[in-house]
C-alpha cells in the first residue's frame, strides 16, 4: 500500500463490527476510528411523507416508528407549529404541527431512513441546543473510562462550551491519568462568527457539512470548508472533513465522480483527515470504501503544490523548539532527504511540521503511547513508538537502527532528526542534525 498524508477516519457500526473486517479496513488504510453513542431499538425507522411523528423529550424508551426521545431537552420550548425540522444533514424534512408539554407532534414532508445518531436542525438556525447534553456527559465518562484519545463535541457555540467539554473530560479521565484531545464539530450557525475562538480552546476541528450545510445553506459550505482548513493550520490544530464524502458507496461499490472530487478537493486543501460516517457503519461495502479512499486521498497528493519558501516569507517563530521543526521541514525539502525524523515527547514538534505541505515523510519516535496515538490524525505524520536512550548519541543511533529496521532508510539515504537536549523533556526540542545513513 502507496504511503499516504491524508488520514482516513472510519465510523465504526453493524456493518463494521466483525474483527477479522476491522482488521482488513485498518489494513487497507483506516487510521482512527470513531464510536458513536445512543440507538433506535431496531437500529433506525422508515419515515413516509404524510406521517406523524414526535420528538418526545421526555421519553426514556428507545425510539420507534411513532416516536423518538431527544437528547436536547429544551426543543420544545425553541419551536412552535409551523417551524421546519431537518434531520439526518437535511435529508428527512418534518414541520411541527402543535407542541403539547415535552412531546414536539410533527408530520412528515421529505421521508427517509432515520437512523441512530442523527441531528436536529431548524430551518434557518436559532436552536439554542448546549453542547453537552446529560447523556453527553455519561458518554465522555465511558469514553474515558478505555481512553479514547479524541472526544468530538457536538454543536459548540462559543469556545466557553469547548472549555467546560474539557474540564469534564479531565475530570472523567483523572483516575486513568489520561487527557484526551477535543474535536469541535462545527455544525450551527452560530459558531461561524465565533470560529476563531472556538478553534483556539479545541485540539482540532471538524468540519461537519451536514447540519452546517442545513443551517447556512449549501453553496456557502465549499468556502467555509476552505476557510476552516486554513485557519486550523494557521493555528497549529487539527481538522477534519466529514459527511457523506462516499455516500453513494453506502449501497453501490464504487464512488461517483462528484465524490472522488469531493474526497480530492478536501485533501488539496490540506485537511488532515477525511471521515466516512454510514458508509462504515452500515454501508453495504465498508472495506471497499476505505480501498477506494484511500486511493483518491494518495493520486491527489500527489498533485499537490508544495510551497514552503512562501510559507515562511515574513513569518518569524520566538520559540526554539518551533524554530528547529520549521528548519527540519525547509532543509530537508531543499536536499531532497528521504525522511524527517522528530523525536518527541508531547508529539508538538511532529504537529508543527505537519501544518505544512511537504512531500517528505515525518516520522515521529516517541516512547509514550498517549502520544503516540494522538499523533495518528496528524497530516503526513507516521507515529513510532521506541523506547530512546538519555543519552543523545546512544538515542540517534537507535532512532536510526529503528528506521532501517523497519525499511523507512537504507545505506546512503539522507535524513533530518530532531531532538532535545536534555532527552525526555517535552517542549525541549532544540536540536537538528542532517545524516546519511552510512
């Protein structure tokens, strides 16, 4: 399988949930997956225009053909008869007929399968959903009870929502002695205005086109794709493009046109990773949608422009450690090195090289395996895990014993490491060294 930048992120489900498949999947190219929480009690419903339906906040059952129980318990006070509901991206259209207590009575206009899962929108934006639900806060509980390394939280407004996401998630995690990273899922309205802030207090973003296509509209969705994978770069955070990348690939075995462009595009613009959501979970060819985006993701790398000397124009860095990972990227692009090699405690440096467009591979050793994990959904970075020496001599040597080991070099390919003095201290990196493998 060709190297690939662009991470492939698989939503994991029914279709997905055999072992010896999860392993073929991760084989053919999925790097991360992602767990959802929550369920219909048959898994999802058939909606047909003309029917009733209700959004019942007060139910505790699990969901069926009448009737579903909603997470955002403030819905009922937020519309009224008349009011336009979207769910599923906007694919099932529902008006409200008449809100009676906690029950939202509702009839169908668009049908279509509603599945576990799935958000609400109102036409037009306005909801006032919080980003964290009860049911959220048990989730992040479980979550972190096996250390997932991201939690994606839904619907921030304002990075306040972001911060109170993270006290909670270190506090589940406390007893674990983990510290997960945050996704913010940019998915209303009114997070568009306060993008910026909501970016700063997150680890990275993701750009959910769905329920933000729903509320903003369609056609402005390509540039707010753009402008988000560009400012998470610009600010040193991870991004995410996500929603119906591969949809068609749910019931048919290979992607349309508009798809494959869509998937390409997404990587031309330097998103770290791309994100199958149904497709996995409960498409009918979970394995071949993984082959065929992993694909795309690497013939459109290699069309892409590779632009360091413009990057740096004008830019200055007043910290070491960032100073000598910019260095390892600009010197080992203009040599033509075979790899970039960082060495790592916190994975900082590796994120920092990757914020920028280099046909060099980076390998980041590192001897944590928190860090190493998260370093996983960073662009053009292949995380190893070695176990390095105190001593910096004895430490490069078995850096480079670990890559030719594993193939990555071999006799007289050229190289760039960086690493720290003392060894072992995160944010210490401030040394670059250029080698050929003798």
């Amino acid at each position: 399988m060709p190297r690939r930048a662009t991470k492939i992120v698989a939503t994991l489900g029914p279709a997905s949930s055999d072992p010896a498949l999860l392993e073929q999947m991760i084989r053919a190219g999925v790097n991360v997956v992602r767990l959802n929480f929550s369920k219909f009690a048959e898994g999802r419903v058939m909606l047909v225009p003309g029917q009733k339906f209700v959004l019942d906040a007060a139910r505790v059952e699990l969901g069926d053909i009448d009737a579903v129980g909603l997470d955002y318990k403030a819905l009922p006070r937020e519309v009224k008869a008349g009011d336009v509901l979207l769910l599923n991206d906007g694919l099932i259209v529902i008006t409200v007929d008449a809100v009676r207590g906690e029950a939202v009575h509702t009839t169908v206009k668009l049908g279509g399968e509603l599945s576990n899962n799935k958000g609400i929108n109102k036409q037009g934006g306005g909801l006032t959903a919080p980003a964290l639900t009860a049911k959220d806060m048990d989730d992040i509980r479980t979550a972190m009870s096996f250390q997932a390394d991201y939690v994606a939280v839904s619907f921030p407004k304002s990075a306040t929502d972001m911060e109170m996401a993270r006290q909670l998630c270190n506090v589940a995690a406390a007893e674990f002695n983990h510290k997960p990273g945050l996704i913010a899922k940019i998915e209303r309205a009114e997070a568009i205005p306060k993008l910026l802030e909501i970016l700063l207090a997150s680890d990275g973003i993701m750009v959910a086109r769905g329920d933000l296509a729903v509320e903003v509209g369609n056609a402005i969705v390509p540039g707010l794709q753009k402008r988000m994978i560009k400012l998470a770069r610009e600010h040193d955070r991870v991004v995410i493009t996500a929603t119906q990348m591969m949809e068609s690939m749910i019931t048919n075995p290979v992607p349309t046109r508009a798809e494959v462009s869509d998937v390409a595009n997404a990587v031309l613009d330097g998103t770290d990773a791309v994100m199958l959501s149904a497709e996995t979970a409960a498409g009918k060819y979970p394995l071949e949608t993984v082959i065929e985006m992993a694909k795309i993701c690497h013939a459109a790398e290699g069309h892409e422009s590779v632009l360091l000397d413009a990057d740096f124009t004008g830019k200055t860095f007043s910290r070491i450690d960032q100073s000598i990972a910019m260095g390892a990227l600009f010197t080992a692009h203009h040599l033509g090195a075979k790899a970039i090699v960082a060495m790592t405690e916190s994975g900082s440096t590796a994120l920092w090289m990757s914020r920028h467009l280099v046909h060099v591979p980076i390998y980041a050793l590192t001897a944590k395996v928190a860090t190493q994990r998260r370093m996983t959904l960073y662009r053009n970075v292949r995380p190893l895990l070695m176990d390095s020496s105190t001593d910096r001599d004895t430490a490069l040597t078995e850096a480079e014993n670990h890559l030719k080991s594993r193939g990555i070099v071999q006799s007289g390919d050229i190289y760039a490491i960086t690493c720290g003095e003392p060894m072992g201290s995160p944010g210490g990196t401030n040394m670059l060294k250029i080698c050929q493998v003798s």
